[in-house]
C-alpha cells in the first residue's frame, strides 16, 4: 500500500497535537452502498484524534471506484477525408 514517511506535521484543527501515521477504516458511499476499506493510510492527530487520508492511497481508491474502471477506452474514430472535387467542375452554389 503507501509508504508512510515519518515527517510529523502540526495538526491543522488544535494546533497543538501532531499527525502521527495509522491504518483506520476508510468509509465512503458508492451508488447508495457504504464502501469501507479496513487499514487504509491516514494521518492521526496525537491531541484531538483528527484524521487525514493520505492523498496518494484517495487517489488510487478513487480510481479503483471509478464506475468506468476496467472498461476499455472509446478509440477516437477518424473521419475519412472528403472527396476532392473534380477539376473543371464547380460545385453548385447554395440557394439563398
């Protein structure tokens, strides 16, 4: 999972405590279901119990929640050129 570094940042809610790292159960809603994922990485205030999420482990839920993960990527059709008109002829004018 993600690599916890030991660079211990203040707490942003009491300002006195500092976030320690932890695995917590995550939980989130997904289409109407509560989603929980057991020993998720979170920073966890020593004061207040404030939790953070660690953004690298979001970002990669996020993905793996995606409605659309695993599902193969619409190819970008191209559209054939158009025909060159011949030389010599012009083509009609639009009626105004």
């Amino acid at each position: 999972m993600t690599e916890f570094t030991e660079e211990l940042a203040t707490c942003h809610e009491c300002h006195a405590g500092l976030l320690r790292p932890r695995h917590v159960t995550y939980f989130t809603w997904l289409s109407g279901e509560l989603i929980t994922v057991p020993h998720f990485p979170a920073w966890v205030c020593d004061v207040c119990g404030r939790c953070e999420y660690d953004e690298r482990a979001i970002q990669w839920l996020n993905m793996i929640l995606d409605p659309n993960a695993g599902k193969p990527t619409p190819q970008n059709r191209r559209t054939p050129p158009r025909p060159r008109p011949q030389s010599g002829i012009r083509p009609p004018l639009p009626e105004s």
